[in-house]
C-alpha cells in the first residue's frame, strides 16, 4: 500500500472518550508476513508455568525490559495469539508483548487451551484459560514486577475474543479458580477480533448453543476497560460489520471505545505489511498513552 493510501486509511476513526481523547484458514493463521518475520527471532526472558488442567500445563512466555526489576511496577502487556480457537501458538503474538517491553512494560504471550478432536476444548475453556492468565498475573504483580492496576490486554482474531472476555464473560472461570482476584484487563486491545459469535460473525458451531453468553458484541455493559478496535472492511472472515456494531453498544454503554478502520484491509491485515504494522503499534501506543499506562516503573 502506497504512503498516501495507508495514511487515508486510519483517518476513518470512529472514537468515544468518558474524560480523556478520544479464506478458508481459521482465523488469526497467519503464517507468513512481517509480524511472523519478527516472531522468529525472538525468545522470552522466561517461561512461568500458570495453570495445569486436563493434564495440560499453560504457560506465560514473559519479555522484561531492560534493567527490569521485581522492585518495579511497570505496566503489562498480555498477548493473546489467535487461530480461531483451533490453532496457533505464544511466539505468534511474540512481536506484540516484545515491543512493549521495549518500551518499559512486562510482556506476555499466553498460552491457553486449544480444540483438537476428542479433547472436550470449547471455546468455553480459551476464554477460561485468558481469565486465568490474567488472574495468575495480577496475584503475582509482585514477582512480575508489575503494577496491577496496569494490565492492558491485546488479542487477534480468536486472542482478541479470549482478550475481550477476561472482562465481558464474567462467570465464565475455571472451577475452583479464586474469583475474588479480578480477571478483567484494566485497557482492551482488540485486533481484527472475533467479535460476534452469532450465525451473522465467526464460530457460531464451535460456540454452540451457549454462543451468546460469549459473544463480546451480545455482552456489552456499562463500566467496561478502555478499549481499541482495529478493524479492516475488507473482512470477511470476522465481519467488519460486527465490529462496527461492537463499537456502537460500547458508545451507547458509556465506555471508552475507538475504532481504527483499515479501507479494505482482510483478516489479519496488519500482520503483513510493515507498515500498517507500525502504524498500529503507534496506535496503539498513543491509546496506552492516554490511560497513562507508559512510562510505568
């Protein structure tokens, strides 16, 4: 895309601030481009164990920034890779949780459940699974090095519907699980998301009948984080008209929600082109800014 054309693109932003400014691969496979290119060379700082289940053991691929210490309360960034529940793996989202902590916040890549024939996973148990990360890192902000109240969740595709319901599917925890401890992420960063899980979105079947209890379009509530989608019309495999919708009840709800609109960009968009790969972690960035999320030590 030409310089001129990708500049025209992200000026289409529909935004709402309370207080401040505002195929037939599953979704979020994206196996190639500059985000994958990325991924490839990085390796976390460590990899802490934060949930055992089904005999599986779930990991958090931790990237700390330089000079970090457990004495420190920076930010986090917790990334939620995607493949439409189905597939995909932590180093897909490496890229997201590295550049932040570049920039002084704790980065995380999650793993989570996956469905695979014959394992009992729905998506029911990702989104478990993405509250539960949360969880485990915000009880132990103190080992991290974090600050608790500076937890800012970003996802693609199927990520960015686990993303969005460690705060919109409450009620939807692992038995056991000590509910007292919040899961909801203090900011939402939602990339090209699954959004809307009805006959009309992505995953419907793979949701059930029980789809709208984690629909993140069908949860809207007041009193939701800040959020930001980032979305492209030429969607067709997460319907750029489910965001549109999400963004509207976020709006009507009294939440903070902007969404950045690529013209014709397809699923999965910004993994591709360098580019708009850097426009939206300036986005991004600049939305973090403005919760006062950066600069955190």
């Amino acid at each position: 895309m030409k310089r001129a054309g990708l500049l025209a693109a992200f000026t289409f932003v529909f935004s709402h601030a309370m207080g401040a400014e505002p195929a037939t691969k599953a979704p979020g496979e994206i196996t190639s481009g500059i985000v994958a290119t990325l991924a490839a060379k990085l390796e976390p700082t460590r990899v802490i164990p934060y949930k055992t289940v089904g005999g599986a053991v779930l990991k958090l691929h931790v990237f700390e920034p330089e000079g970090h210490k457990p004495s420190d309360k920076r930010p986090c960034f917790v990334a939620i890779h995607g493949g439409g529940w189905t597939g995909g793996e932590p180093r897909r989202f490496y890229p997201f949780a590295a550049h932040f902590a570049k920039l002084g916040f704790v980065g995380i890549s999650i793993e989570y459940r996956l469905m695979k024939k014959g394992s009992g996973v729905t998506p029911f148990e990702c989104v478990k699974d993405g509250r539960s990360a949360v969880r485990y890192v915000r009880s132990h902000a103190a080992e991290f090095g974090i600050d608790p109240g500076k937890i800012a969740v970003g996802g693609g595709s199927a990520g960015g519907h686990v993303a969005a319901g460690t705060a919109l599917f409450d009620g939807v925890d692992e038995d056991g699980e000590d509910t007292g401890v919040r899961s909801a992420a203090d900011a939402l960063v939602l990339y090209f998301p699954v959004i809307d899980t009805s006959a009309e979105g992505y995953g419907n079947a793979k949701c059930g009948e029980r789809w709208k209890e984690i629909s993140p379009l069908h949860r809207v509530r007041p009193g939701l984080p800040p959020t930001i989608v980032f979305h492209g019309t030429g969607d067709t495999v997460t319907p750029f008209k489910g965001a549109k919708a999400f963004h509207e009840a976020m709006v009507a709800a009294g939440n903070r929600c902007e969404l950045v609109v690529n013209e014709g960009g397809k699923h999965g968009y910004l993994m591709n082109d360098p580019e708009i790969y850097n426009v939206t972690m300036k986005r991004t960035e600049e939305f973090l800014t403005s919760l006062g999320f950066m600069g955190g030590r």
